[in-house]
C-alpha cells in the first residue's frame, strides 16, 4: 500500500491532507490528476446511472431529518 500511496503523491494524484503541519491520518486531498480522475468518474457514472427514460438525477444534502433516513430503510 504504501508503494501504491508514494506513486500516487508522485504523480500528482492526492496528498496527505495538510501535510505541511504533519498531516492528518486518514484525510487525503486530490492533486491536480487526481481531480481530474475523479470527474471522469463521476461523469461516467452520471452517465450510465441517470441517462435513462425511468430516471432523475437529485443533488440532496446529506444531512437530513432522521425521519428521512428511517422512510428510506
């Protein structure tokens, strides 16, 4: 793992978020490839998720009324 996480910081992909004041465990932040990675993600996945006739797409916040999350199960 740690060869895989030294290549990606090499190549731009992520960072130790905060890695000039020591960093924090767990918390990675996407360099300049890794943002682009991640939109071609999400684009694809937008993509064959929502380009249907039986489909929207919803941008909803995540923090919701606990009674929202008790309907969806």
């Amino acid at each position: 793992m740690a060869s895989i996480v030294s290549l990606s910081k090499r190549r731009g992909f992520v960072f130790q978020s905060s890695e000039i004041y020591g960093g924090l465990n767990g918390c990675w932040d996407y360099g300049p490839l890794g943002v682009e990675l991640l939109n071609n993600l999400k684009q694809s996945w937008w993509r064959a998720m929502t380009f249907r006739p039986d489909v929207e797409g919803v941008d909803a916040s995540i923090l919701m009324h606990p009674k929202v999350w008790e309907a969806s199960g």
